[in-house]
C-alpha cells in the first residue's frame, strides 16, 4: 500500500516536473511551440536524462559539470534530443615551464599579475577559471526504405571560446538490420579569444622582476609579445561506421574516423624552458604547434550478453601526422543483481606516443626550432582508470546510477640524459584524478 | 627477419577478415524474432550517452586523442 502511494506520489511529482519544464519550454520558444501539438506534450514520448560529475585532480583542476538532455521519440528511428550541459573549472595547470632548483615567478596569461612556483615545484598557472555553456540539437529521421539520416548542430561557448558545429550523417540497415553501415560528416568553427591576447609563437614571458622603472614599460613590453586578440580553427571530421549483429547476443561495431583541423591549434597559455647546460632556466618562450593536424582513429567494439551480465569490449588505435600514436582499451561488464539493479566494474588503459615537437625544455645553446611545445598532453604517457558504477530502477521506474572512477596518468621520459640541475628534478607531471557521476533518468 | 615473419600472417589475418566482412556478413545475424537481448537498452552500442559525452570531455582535456566511437570536433578551449 505504501509503494502504491510512493509510485503514485512518485509520478505524480514526475508530471508536476513534466509540466514545469513544459511551461518553461514554451515560455522560452513562445507561443508557435503550441501549434506543434503532441510534440510538447512531455508526458508522451520523451526521456530526460540528466547527470552531474565532479571532477578532482589531487592539487590542480577541479570541475563539476550538469547535463540535462531530453529526448522526443515518438516512433523508433524517429527522435529528437536536445542537451544542455554546464561546466565550471578552477583551479591551477602545469604551464609547460620546467621546475627548478629555486623559486620562480612567472607572468599570468592574462599579462595581470604573476604567479610563483616553489623550489622542486613543476610551475602550475594557478588562474585556470572557466564556465563553458554548451548546447546541442540533433533530429533523426528515416530517409527512405532502410536509410536513416540524422543531422544535429552543437554550441559551446566559454569565457574566452567559441565553437560552432553542424554534422550529418546516413545509415543503412542491410541484411534484415543485422549490418548498418554509416557515414557521417561534421564541420566545426571555433574561435579563440584569451585574455591578454594570443602571444606571439615562440617569443619569450616578459616577467616583472623589478627592471620596469613603471606600469606602464611593463605593459608596453607584454604587448609587445601579443600578435592579436583572437584567434580560430577549422575542423572536418568524417566518421564511416559498420555495425554486425553477430549473434542473438552478441553485436560489434567498427568505426574508421578522419578529422583534419587547421587554423591556430597552439595554446596560448603553455610556454616551454629553456635552459643551459646546468640544466638552469634562462627563458620561457611561448610554444609553437603546427597550423594543421591530420587524425586517424580505427575503433572496435564489441557487447556480448551473457546469462546474467553484460560485457562491453573496445579497442581504439589513433595516429596524426604530429607523430602521435595512441592506443585505448576500455573494458566495462555489468553484473545484475536482482531485477532491478546492477553493477559495473570499468577499466580503461590508454597509452600515447608523443608529438615529434614535444620537448620538456629546450637547451639555449641549439637553434630553437620551428616547432615546440612542452604541453605534457603532446608527451608520451599511459593512463589507466578505474571504476565501478552503481545502478538502480526506482519505483517509480526511473533509472539512478552512481559512479566513482579514479584516473592517473605517468608519464615516460622522451630523452636519454638531462642536463645538470634537471637530473635531481621532477621534469614530467603526473597527474591523477578522481571523478564522481551521478545520472538519472526519468 | 622479424617483418618477414609477420609479413604472410599480417596478409592472411586481413584476407580472413576481408573475406568474412563480405561474404560472412549475409549468413551473420539473426531473425527479427531473436532479438530479445539485442533489443534491451544495456545492448545499445552506446547505453549510457550522458556518461559517453562526460568521459569523451574529460578525456579530450587530458589526452592527444579524440574520436573514434563518434566525431572528433572541436568543442572547447580544453585543448
């Protein structure tokens, strides 16, 4: 009697739900919303899904991140979703700048203000601080006989970034739906607009260690090192899919994908060191990537059902024309327990080859080159996650998951010797994170 | 030495796979009647998209790789 009268308080507060985000959707898109009939009506054929994260590194990064998407399906292959997901970053990065045996003080991005690393510290900026908005629409619909299309665009918008996409994509379902092949195409433009501006590539951080008789010649001297206030990129992804129904529980998916960005791929917050023979900094110069990078990924997956769990396999092999090659294994397998929840252990080991142009620091008495950058993210590195996730049905039917997963990134040294000071200091930062989800859909 | 071993089984092991993408594919699958398992929401390729999009954000901050299971795309300033 009880659970009679939770489930009906349940669905009716789920209703209560349903039509407050009803009023406000019209409220929002105005009155031609109503014309449209059964389509706002959210007690019919839509899900909601919503989920929030918290993300941890130990010292640096944290974030937490809302997602609310809703989904109209009125007929199978006929849907509509709309995401909306909220992001808010703090916190402090490595900027690329070697740690050494001293203190050091270098200059915030922004060109207001320093910060300092300790003696033995790897430098981290510590004004890492961003919320990032984003929004994305995506329709899909049946073409023709077998054929279903699917077009969305996608919006993200932080302080200093912009990004705008669209992508479209067809898939055909061949031998009784067992095989789908697909083929898609997505166009994103994103511009980038730092406080402070972009920095010149490759000039060196003009740091106020006293020589500046005022403000004024050191602001004139920072803007000296700017080129410009914004910056963008263009990306073209292709992504052609096979999808095989093996077996009555067994499905696998082979994906090749080919995305090829141009424009100003540099981060206009890293620099790189460079130091003398003792292995003691004498400069820090913004880094240099090149203009245009050229990505392939192969990408298997495979989900078999057995009795009473679910295993979820895949394997992805990345390479680019950066010299960088990456291998990703993700192994998840859910357990039921019972009718109404489950669990699922997850583990995923990446490893990553680093870019041709990726140094720690460079020696001030060679030529500096071209190209460089100390972003640990172009480095050679393995990262390992685990986790385990929790779900359950509520009795009001909605789904509740809980994840904790825990992810550490080590990096490997890309050189054979280091000079003087820098053998007895750490050079490459590790990193690890935890991150705590929660998803619920109703 | 090493690359001429590998060589002829490299060969063999796409030959394998090639021939039984398209001549296995037809006899591959099953019948609109057997897809109880298939057809439950943990057998979708992608269950959990909440999770897919808030694993593929933070991995895409933290690594040089993106893509693969869906578009690589710009997106934001993380990287």
């Amino acid at each position: 009697m009880q659970l009679v009268n939770q489930s009906k308080r349940m669905s009716k507060k789920a209703k209560n739900v349903s039509t407050a985000i009803a009023a406000a959707s019209c409220a929002l898109l105005g009155s031609s919303a109503q014309a449209e009939g059964d389509f706002w009506d959210f007690s019919k054929d839509w899900k909601f899904d919503t989920g929030f994260l918290y993300y941890g590194e130990t010292d640096r990064v944290s974030a937490v991140e809302g997602v609310f998407s809703a989904t109209h399906e009125p007929e199978f292959n006929d849907k509509f979703n709309f995401k909306v997901v909220l992001d808010s970053l703090t916190g402090a990065s490595p900027s690329g700048a070697i740690a050494q045996p001293n203190s050091q003080t270098f200059t915030r991005p922004s060109g207001n203000g320093q910060y300092t690393a300790e003696a033995g510290e790897i430098p981290l900026d510590d004004t890492f601080r961003d919320t990032r908005l984003q929004m994305n629409a995506q329709w899909t619909k049946p073409a023709w006989e077998n054929v279903t299309s699917s077009y969305g665009v996608h919006f993200s918008k932080e302080y200093d970034y912009l990004s705008l996409a669209l992508n479209g994509s067809l898939a055909w379902d061949l031998n009784q739906k067992n095989s789908t092949f697909s083929a898609g195409l997505s166009y994103a433009s994103d511009t980038y607009e730092p406080v402070g501006g972009i920095p010149d590539p490759l000039s060196s951080m003009v740091i106020d260690l006293g020589q500046f008789p005022t403000d004024q010649d050191f602001q004139d001297a920072f803007d000296a090192t700017r080129i410009d206030s914004s910056d963008d990129r263009q990306t073209t992804d292709i992504l052609l899919g096979w999808t095989q129904v093996i077996n009555r529980s067994t499905i696998m998916q082979f994906n090749y994908s080919y995305s090829n960005v141009s424009g100003y791929l540099n981060d206009p917050f890293k620099v790189i060191s460079l130091v003398d023979n003792g292995g003691i900094a004498t400069d820090h110069i913004y880094e240099n990537r090149p203009d245009s990078r050229t990505k392939h990924s192969f990408y298997w997956q495979t989900k078999h059902h057995f009795d009473e769990s679910i295993m979820d396999v895949s394997v992805r092999y990345f390479t680019d024309d950066w010299g960088i090659k990456s291998q990703t294994v993700e192994y998840k397998h859910l357990f039921y327990i019972g009718d109404s929840s489950f669990i699922e252990p997850q583990f995923r080991y990446y490893s990553q080859t680093a870019a041709d142009f990726y140094q720690p620091y460079l020696l001030d008495s060679a030529a500096v080159p071209e190209f460089a950058s100390a972003d640990i993210r172009l480095g050679e590195f393995t990262g390992v996650t685990l986790g385990l996730k929790y779900g359950w049905k509520t009795n009001a039917g909605n789904e509740m998951a809980l994840r904790l997963s825990y992810y550490k990134q080590s990096a490997k040294d890309v050189l054979d010797s280091h000079p003087g000071v820098l053998n007895d200091l750490e050079i490459y930062p590790d990193m690890d994170a935890v991150f705590l989800q929660y998803t619920y859909s109703f | 030495m090493k690359l001429t071993k590998l060589k002829p089984l490299r060969v063999s092991i796409f030959w394998v796979l090639g021939v039984s993408v398209l001549t296995g594919c037809s006899s591959l699958g099953v019948e609109p009647w057997e897809r109880d398992l298939l057809a439950k929401p943990e057998m979708a390729l992608v269950s959990d998209p909440i999770e897919a999009g808030l694993d593929d954000h933070i991995y895409f901050s933290k690594e040089a790789t993106s893509g693969g299971r869906s578009f690589a795309g710009g997106g934001c300033g993380c990287n």
